[in-house]
C-alpha cells in the first residue's frame, strides 16, 4: 500500500511532458535524453530557449544525431540555414540513414 501511495503522488506531480523532463533534469542533470526531451517540449511551445537544451544534450554527448537534428531545424526557423545545414550535415556523418535529418537536407 506504501508503494502505491508514492506512485500515485509521483504520478500527480508528473503531469505533463514538461514537468516530467523537469524533475529528471534535477535528479540527474547529465543525460542527454532528458535534455533532449525538455528542448522538444519547449520548440512544441514556440519556445525558442528550446536551442539551448538541444546545445546542452549536444555537450554531453555530441554523437546525439536526433540532437543535432533537432538543433537544425531550430537554426532553420530562427534564419541560420547555414548552421542549420551544419547540423544536419553532423548528424548524417553520425547516422547516414537518418530520416529527420535526411529529410530536412532535402
């Protein structure tokens, strides 16, 4: 009954994308993943702070290809479409068969 209890209440406090990504970030704020996660949130907002969170993903592990992609496709709609060809071009040299990325290369 204890476990259930502390399930229900962790449940309740992670109610969406944003706070779950959140609290990760706090209990361990070196995994990429989550980073990555919280930078996707954010660009579903409009939220262009999502860059950093896709750069800091990129710090801690820069072989992150959907990183760098997603990284790409915020410098294309900020008006960098030079950078933002970069990144695509960085994730394919990591994962040729990347979709996303392939794609967005066109």
């Amino acid at each position: 009954l204890s476990f259930s209890a502390k399930v229900l209440v962790r449940n309740s406090e992670w109610r969406g994308t944003a706070e779950l990504a959140a609290a990760g970030l706090r209990v361990n704020p070196g995994n990429p993943k989550i980073h990555l996660t919280m930078g996707n949130y954010l660009a579903q907002q409009g939220n262009r702070s999502c860059e950093l969170y896709y750069r800091e993903a990129l710090r801690l592990r820069p072989g992150y290809p959907t990183a760098w992609t997603n990284l790409g496709l915020v410098l294309l709609n900020t008006d960098r479409p030079r950078e933002a060809e970069e990144s695509y071009l960085r994730a394919l040299s990591i994962k040729p068969d990347h979709i996303s990325a392939n794609t967005n290369m066109g």
